[in-house]
C-alpha cells in the first residue's frame, strides 16, 4: 500500500485557519440566534390557545430565560474543542464492529433532531459546503473529512440538540422554536461556507474546481459522501442486509434514502451552478444577489404571460374544447419552445440566455413525462414563464430544493404521478392546480412570495381533499380517536401514579386503576367528552374505590361503605363493560376487588384522611388540564379495539400494528419526513398495492395509505419506519420532479454546450 505523503505546514496552517474562522463566525452568530429563539418564546407565551398549551409556552418562556445562557455557553465550548487538529487516518466512514453501542432513547431522540436539522442545512448549503470540502480535503491531502469535523452540518447541529437538553431545556420547549432555529442556523452556517470559500479562493485555493475530477470511483473510498460527489462505496450491513449503525458515524451519513436523494438533488444544483458560471466567463457563478430584467427581455416575458391569460380566458368559455391528450402536450411544447427562443432573442446578457435555455430545458423534461396525465401537464406548461422569470431575478432558484416555486411543482408532480388519467380531468386536484396556475399568473411581478402562498394553499388542499372520501374520512376519525384515547390512557395512568403515590393503597387497587380504569377514563373522554357527566362519574369512582379499599377503623366508616358498595361495584362493572370485557373478566375483576374490600373492612390501620380523596377526586374531574400529549408510548391497535372503540365496521380498514423488526433512527426520521399526496408500493404478506399517503395524526403515531382498489392501510409510526427500512414501503419516485428536469437539462447541455449561448 502507498502511503500518502503528509501535507505542507503551511497548507495545513491555512486549513486551521480556515476553521478557526468559520467557528468564530458560528460562535459569534449564536448569542443573536439565542435572542431570536427568546423573542419567539415570548411570542408564543402570550399567543391564543387553551389554557394548558397558554400555561406550557410560559413555563417554557421562563425555562429559556433561565437556561439559554448555558445552552448557548455549552454549544460555543463544544464547537471550540472540536477545532482541536482532526485525526487524518485512512479508516474515516469506515465500519469499526468495536464503535457499536445501544443507544439511549434521548440520545436517539437526539439524532433525529439534529439529522433533520443537518438536512435542511444540506439542502440550503450544500454546494457551498462541497466547495469548501473540496479545497480543504485539497489543503490537508486527505480523502475525507473526519465525522467530527466542525465543518460538517452534522457536527455543527448535533452539538446545538444536545447541548439544548444538556442544559436543562426539554424537547417540547425546541419544537415550539425549532423552526426559527433551523433557519437561523441555514443562514449563519450557510454564510460561514460561503465566507469560508472566499477566503481560500482569496488565497489561490482551487479559484476552479473541476467536479468531475473529484468523483471517487474506487470502492474503497470511504462511505460518507457530500452533495456533489457519488457514493460509490459499499456501506456496513449486518447479516439481514440492513445498514448497522455504530457510535462513530454522523447522524446523516448512515441517513435515509430520501435524504440521499436530496443529497444527490442539491449536488446536480452545485453542477448547475458550475456550469453557469463557466458560461459566464469569469469562473463565478454570475447571478449570486437578485438582478434586474433587462427591459427587451421584461416586455417580453409579461407579453408572454398575458397572453397565455387570455387564451385561458377563452378556452374557459368553450367548454367543449377536448381533453388534452399526448399529442396535444406534445404540440404546446413545440409551441412553447418556439415562444421561448423568441423570448431569448431579448435577452441581453449571457447569464440571462444561459437561464432561459435552462428553465426551458427543465419543462421540456416534465412536459414529456408521460406518467403525469396530459391534463396537468398542459398546466405545467404555464408555469414554464412565470418560473423563468423568478429564476431570472432569484438566484437561489438554481442554488437550492426549498425554493416554493421548486417544491410546488415536485409536490404537484409528486401526487399526480400516480393518479389515474382517465380519472384527472374535471377532478378536484386538476381544478385546484389549475387554480394554482391562474393565481401565479396574475402576480407576475412577485417572484417567490407567490409561490409560497400558492405552495402552503396546495397542502391545505391536500389535507382536505385527500381524506374526503367517505371510507377515508371514517378512518381519520377512528384513527384519530384511537390515538387520543391511547393517549390519554398513558397519561391517566401517570398521573394517577403520581397522585396515588403516596397514598397506602393496596397493589391490587393500584394495577386495577393503573390497567383497567384508566383506559375506561380514556374511553368514556373520546366517547362522550371529558367533562360529560358519565366521564365525571367514572372518574369519581376512582377516588370512592381508593376510600372503599382503605383501613376503616370507625363504626361510621363502615356503615357508609356497606350502604356504596352496591352502587360502587355497579360503576366498575359499567366501565368494564364500556372497554368490552365480557362477563367472565369482569367477575373475576369484581371478585379481586371485593376481597381487597373485605379486607380493608376488618383493618385497624390507619385510614386516608378525608380531605385527600376530596383532593384527588378533584384532581380526577380536571385530570385533562395536568396532561401534556407528547404522543408516547405504543399504541395496542387492531380490527377489534377499532370496531368496540368507534362502533363502524373495520373490515375495509388493514390495521398495520406495531412489532416487528425495530427501525433504526435515519428510518424513525423517515416516516415523519412523508408527504402527504406522495405515491408508493406496498408490500403487505406478501401482496403488493399501489398506495397513496393520505394523512398522519396529530402525534404523528399513526399513518394512513389508501390504495387503488379502496382499501385504507392504517399503519403505526414504528411499523411504518421498519416497514421503510425493510423495503417493504417503497416511493414510486426516488428524486423530485425539479430535480429530475434539471438532471436532463444538464444531459443536453453536456452534449451540446453551444445552445447556452445561441
């Protein structure tokens, strides 16, 4: 094996020098993230919502004010020590069996917060982030950086979780500010690349880079790879062919498929970009900051649009016109092409004929797909100018996946490609996308923000137009049901520990509460409601079993427990009957606890002050108030408990429950990354269904699919992600549709460079 000659000092000193930058400027951003995040908390803690949701935001306003020094002290420590020089052996990315841990279930919980924050980084800065990479791994005459190395996303945004809940701030505190610190740490990290690259560049580092070059074709490469580059090499499997996760890997390098697909999509923009700048002539990406149209090329561009406004105003009118087919997608295209160069003819600058040709491209590519009904695509179409126009003036079109005129169009693209084109024309989702349409076409001058009006409408569409079908709706009301009755279950059951705790209650009344009523209390809260009067009196009897089972050393107190018992025993054999325990169960139930009474009957002990069963029969009739629904624990779930729950026929409905193999946390991050509209193939013992993903619940436990042939999967969070990390859950699509367009565009330009131009 040839060994690698070491790199010179004073490359490895500009690589220091680099990092040390990129910290300070990570460092220094944080103590302004850190009031961002606390104006937010304060807006949140005197925003609407019920009295719990009112009272949580403020306990978590004065949990931030206390802690988020520390936080913040903690992340800034952390990204320092890890400047220390990183180690340069050739085992990076590899698999060490010596590296395997179990995890704890905060530390999991931590992964998948900071993988889904990585990400997102990923995705806004990835070619930046690849530049940087290439000149560094350049500098240092390494393959690969090391997984702790401050310059990747990963690092940087698990130190910024874990340091959260190391300082004493719970999870429930982040989701409520995770937004506002995603995109707090996309723009810092985001401008720390790019100032990062400047320098290097400033100092004669890679001016150029030459991606292709950069490629690893060998498969003894290491295995985390960066947007921009091709992963190649063979990952780490255990013997049921799964990916094994250990200790020393980053969170996304061992991520999930829709990860890597975005991986792959933000290197072909990192390309695109490339090319864009060679066409420019001075080796830079041209359109880096919003520019003006020139104004041959304005004039244009709005006499295009009107146009196409108007002869959507006519064909309106005739309503005999046909249904698009092939051929007459194949015609507009044609037609548009023709507009399109036309347009280009106006163009007065190089970049701008070099975006024309690529938006062109990328339609042309959508317009020939033929798995999206001839229907929408004549749509599609018309978006092709509004969207020129934007990436004209909004560089960022081409820089990253989140622009909103990109993910409207994969999100459109992603729900149509799986619907029956007989079954699209005059359909609901064709008469909302048209709508979509008409609406960026009338705001042509307001770039991005049409779009994200347009793109939030289309998913409140979704979540209504999706489960409106009538079988699709039962099961959103069932499953929802479900969930919440399961729950409360859990959380009756923890706080009746608590208040019971140090109570001297016998065991058998305490697994009787625990096991059985507390999911009659949660039953009889989705049933009738968590202050109907039938809930109230189960509720009550918990607090009369508690006094009934403890001593009873007075005459008095015995006399009052003969005369209740009867009525006692009949509320326990009510709520029984409420969960559907036939009678044998309930017997022997009713037998247990009649002895522990008896028992008590004769006892000399000490009795439960009176005050303290008032107290907790009170704490019992407001129990919802004391209960926050984070949504853990499993969820027991079958036909049987569905149809006793909600009283409708459960036939129709596969109930997917949990078991199985145990997913890791990439396939975990996965089932809640779904969007809802998006097509896949299940495979379910052994019978493949093409399904559409239709809805998750409110704690995203559950998971709906409703298949071609009507049928409706309802599926748990955890079988979902095994059934994701099995392959037995497949897409139908493995990249955006964007993406895709932009792939082949990129094909054509490689072939005939020259087009860019002409």
């Amino acid at each position: 094996m040839i060994s690698t000659p070491p790199a010179p000092p004073g490359q490895l000193r500009l690589a220091k020098q680099v990092r040390e930058q990129f910290v300070a400027h990570a460092c220094s951003a944080l103590t302004t993230i850190a009031g961002v995040v606390g104006e937010r908390m304060a807006t949140l803690s005197t925003s609407g919502g019920n009295a719990r949701e009112m009272q949580q935001r403020r306990d978590g306003l004065l949990a931030y004010q206390a802690l988020n020094s520390a936080w913040v002290k903690g992340t800034v420590g952390t990204w320092q020590k890890a400047l220390a020089p990183p180690s340069t052996g050739g085992g990076v990315g590899r698999f060490d069996p010596s590296a395997m841990t179990l995890l704890e279930d905060d530390a999991v919980e931590n992964k998948i917060l900071s993988s889904r924050l990585a990400l997102s980084i990923l995705d806004k800065a990835g070619a930046e982030l690849n530049d940087l990479r290439l000149r560094v791994l350049h500098l240092e005459g390494t393959r690969e950086l090391t997984s702790n190395d401050v310059l990747r996303p990963e690092m940087m945004a698990q130190t910024v979780v874990e340091q959260w809940t190391k300082a004493g701030l719970s999870r429930e505190v982040w989701s409520l500010v995770q937004d506002v610190i995603q995109l707090q740490m996309l723009e810092t990290l985001t401008e720390g690349y790019r100032q990062a690259n400047q320098y290097l560049i400033s100092k004669g580092v890679l001016p150029e880079i030459d991606l292709k070059s950069q490629i690893r074709l060998s498969t003894s490469a290491p295995a985390s790879q960066l947007p921009g580059t091709q992963d190649l090499a063979p990952r780490p499997t255990g013997r049921d062919g799964h990916h094994v996760e250990h200790s020393g890997s980053s969170g996304v390098e061992e991520s999930t498929p829709l990860a890597r697909s975005r991986a792959r999509a933000q290197g072909l923009l990192g390309q695109l970009k490339r090319v864009l700048g060679e066409r420019d002539g001075n080796g830079e990406y041209a359109l880096t900051r919003p520019e003006q149209l020139s104004p041959k090329l304005a004039k244009a561009l709005n006499q295009s649009v009107a146009a196409e406004t108007r002869s959507s105003s006519r064909a309106g009118v005739a309503h005999s016109e046909p249904t698009p087919d092939s051929a007459g997608v194949a015609k507009l295209a044609s037609d548009l092409n023709h507009r399109t160069q036309a347009i280009k003819k106006q163009a007065s600058t190089t970049s701008e004929k070099a975006t024309i040709e690529i938006v062109a491209l990328m339609f042309q590519s959508i317009l020939a797909e033929e798995r999206i009904p001839a229907a929408i695509r004549v749509w599609f179409a018309r978006l092709q100018m509004p969207v020129m126009r934007v990436a004209l003036i909004e560089p960022e079109f081409f820089g990253t996946l989140h622009h909103p005129a990109r993910k409207l169009i994969d999100h459109m693209g992603s729900c149509v490609l799986g619907f029956d084109s007989r079954a699209i024309s005059g359909s609901a989702l064709e008469v909302e996308i048209k709508r979509v349409v008409q609406v960026i076409e009338q705001y042509p001058d307001t770039g991005r923000r049409v779009f994200q009006l347009v793109y939030d409408e289309f998913q409140k569409f979704l979540s209504k137009f999706l489960t409106e079908k009538d079988m699709a709706r039962k099961v959103v009301t069932l499953a929802q049901q479900v969930e919440q009755k399961e729950t409360l279950a859990i959380q009756y059951t923890i706080e009746m520990r608590s208040m019971l705790n140090t109570m001297p209650v016998r065991d058998e009344i305490r697994d009787f509460l625990f096991k059985v009523w507390s999911e009659v209390l949660a039953v009889a809260a989705v049933k009738h409601g968590a202050q109907h009067q039938d809930t109230i009196l189960l509720k009550r009897t918990a607090s009369d079993l508690v006094w009934a089972a403890s001593a009873k050393p007075s005459r008095a107190d015995r006399a009052r427990v003969i005369q209740d018992l009867p009525n006692l025993l009949q509320q326990l054999r009510l709520g029984m009957v409420l969960l559907g325990y036939p009678g044998a169960q309930q017997e022997a139930h009713i037998k247990l606890i009649g002895d522990t009474l008896a028992d008590a009957f004769m006892s000399k002990t000490e009795s439960i002050p009176q005050d303290r069963i008032d107290a907790m029969a009170e704490r019992l009739s407001h129990l919802e108030d004391f209960i926050i629904q984070d949504g853990s624990g499993d969820i027991p779930l079958d036909a049987a408990s569905i149809e006793m729950l909600v009283g409708i026929d459960a036939s129709a409905i596969v109930v997917v429950a949990d078991g199985g193999s145990k997913p890791n946390q990439a396939m975990v991050a996965w089932a809640q990354e779904l969007q809802p509209g998006t097509w896949y193939t299940l495979d379910h013992n052994g019978v493949n269904s093409q399904v559409q993903y239709v809805w998750r619940s409110d704690h995203k436990q559950l998971h709906l699919f409703a298949s071609v042939d009507g049928r409706s999967f309802l599926i748990q969070a955890r079988r979902l992600a095994a059934y994701l990390q099995a392959g037995l859950i497949t897409p139908q699509e493995d990249e955006p549709l964007t993406a895709r367009a932009t792939r082949s565009a990129l094909a054509k330009l490689d072939a005939n460079p020259e087009r860019l131009r002409s």
